[in-house]
C-alpha cells in the first residue's frame, strides 16, 4: 500500500468516527424538569411499608394486585417465606361492585380483625380523614365501621377488639361490631369546637392529629376538647377552580387567643363526662395524654403558653 493510499483510509475512517460522533450527539436526552423529579414519580424509591407482628417473628406487608386491587402478606423474617392473609379481591363492601384498597391498616389485639383506612384525603399535612373497614378474618367479610355520610378519623380498635371509635365531624363516636350500633359520645363538635381531633396550631406546635384514647378496660375514652371560638377568622384565598374562594382558617396571631383545651373522660356505655382538672390557668397547651397501667388514673403533660415549663399531671 502505497503512502497516498495510507492517508486516503486515514482520512475514510476519521469521516467515520466523526460521523458517529456528531450522530450521538444528535440524540435529544430529555430535560431535567420539576415535574419529572417531583410530580412524575420517575425518581421516586420503592421503600416497603411493613408492620412487625407482635412476636417479632414476621412483618405484614401490602401488595398490588395487576387490577388494582391490595392484598396483605406475612412475611417471616427469618426464612422469607409468604403466606397471604387479605385477597385484596375479597375486600368488597356491602353493596359495592369493587373492593376497597388498603392504604393503612391495623390488626386488633387478639389478630382476628383487621381495621382498614381506604379513600383517604387530606386534611393540612398528612391524609387523615377517610373511610374505615374492618375484615373479620373467621367471618371472611367486611365490616363498615359506619353506615353515615360523612368522613371518619383516627378509627382504633377497643382493646377486646369488639368496638371502633373514630371521630366525624368533630365528634367522637363508637361502633359495636357485633350488632353495627352507632353511637355519639360527644355531641357539641362542630366549626368552633373540636373533639378527639386538633386544630392548627396543635398540630403544627405539637403534631398532634389523633386526639383521643382507648382506657386500657375499653370502658372509657379520654379526649381533648379545643374550643377556637375566641379566635378570628385568617382567610386564605384557593384558587384551584375556575373563581378562586375565601377559606376561612381559626388561626392566632402572636399574642391573641388560642383555642381553649379541656380533656374530658367519657364512659363508653353511658355517654357521662367528666372533666379533668388542669388548673386556673386557661392559656395552655396539653401536649400529650394517656392512660397509666390502671384504667382510672390518666397522665398528661402541660405546657404554659410560653413553652418554657412543662408539668407532667396525674388525674383520678
């Protein structure tokens, strides 16, 4: 091969290579954007969301079906190996043609009920109100925990497993399994005044959302009781539909009035409250409540306005 003929090939393969170049580049990579990191779930990880049985020995896991539907698992930590516990499939209300999905569950104390959050929306932060379900796992058949409009809350399990309570509109109610009876334990709830549930500024100070409990003998539940009457209005404008709308929000200015708490005990069976006593001094937080080992003595912390004394009560 002669010299020229060398150069000639030189010169073939560099148009080569560099045509091969400019092409890879030519290929569009598509655009970082906001909505592709935040709204796409394209970057989003897989975390498992599993709950540890009481023995430590497995975790319950939820799945999803190629329909839709959620089904629940056990999981035995040491071995790996699954057993099915729900067919989400099975998960059908009364009435309905399609089965609810699981979002949060829990099971009751004995395991042979599980209480099913489902339909969920949000309410400031986190998704706190929607519908409750409970699958009876002897039975195979699911329960609504009410029958009534409206959306519930923070639904738990008594300790015997055999009632639901939960708060709607701003009231707490009870449900017998059993029979599917309705009752209200508070009945005063409403824009100004709210029971078993928090306004703004406690879960935004405290994080505190689910605002009542189960006496460890399930014949009574504590709660508190925040009346926002004293606070004025802060209107926020939405603007997600087409004319934007005033949304009034019971929110305090530094130095104005906060709702007025009271922690009240009702009996399941009767509906009789009594009231703890938490001192002469109304401008107080209670940031947190439960009852001791003994179903009639119920602990509580309280906080002065300030924030800066912390006083840790007990009531009988």
């Amino acid at each position: 091969m002669t010299f020229s003929s060398v150069r000639r090939l030189s010169a073939f393969l560099a148009c080569v290579f560099l045509y091969h170049a400019l092409a890879a580049q030519s290929v569009q990579t598509p655009s970082l954007t906001v909505h592709a990191v935040w709204g796409s779930g394209e970057y989003a990880s897989d975390l498992v969301d599993l709950v540890w049985t009481s023995d430590g020995k497995a975790y319950t896991t939820v799945e999803s079906e190629a329909s839709g539907a959620t089904d629940l698992y056990r999981v035995d930590a040491v071995g790996g190996g699954k057993q099915l516990l729900v067919r989400g499939r099975d998960l059908v209300p009364p009435g309905a043609a399609k089965p609810v999905g699981i979002e949060e569950y829990t099971f009751s104390a004995d395991g042979s009920k599980l209480l099913i959050f489902t339909n969920s929306v949000r309410v400031w932060r986190q998704n706190t109100k929607g519908t409750f379900f409970v699958w009876d796992f002897a039975a195979r058949r699911l329960i609504p925990v009410s029958t009534r409009p409206g959306y519930q809350q923070f639904a738990k399990f008594s300790p015997d497993g055999r009632q639901v309570a939960f708060v709607r509109d701003n009231n707490v109610y009870v449900t017998d399994l059993a029979t599917g009876a309705e009752a209200a334990l508070t009945r005063d709830g409403g824009e100004n005044v709210i029971n078993g549930t928090s306004d703004w500024v406690y879960e935004e100070e405290l994080d505190l959302r689910d605002a009542f409990r189960w006496s460890p003998d399930g014949k009574r539940i504590a709660f508190w009781r925040l009346d926002q009457t004293a606070i004025p209005p802060f209107y926020l404008l939405n603007q997600d539909s087409l004319y934007p709308a005033l949304v009034p929000v019971r929110y305090p200015k530094a130095g104005t009035a906060n709702s007025e708490v009271k922690i009240g005990v009702v009996e399941v069976a009767g509906g009789r409250t009594s009231w703890v006593d938490l001192g002469p001094d109304k401008d107080i937080y209670v940031a947190a409540m439960g009852f001791a080992d003994s179903s009639g003595a119920l602990w509580l912390t309280r906080l002065n306005r300030h924030q800066n004394r912390l006083d840790l009560l007990l009531a009988d």
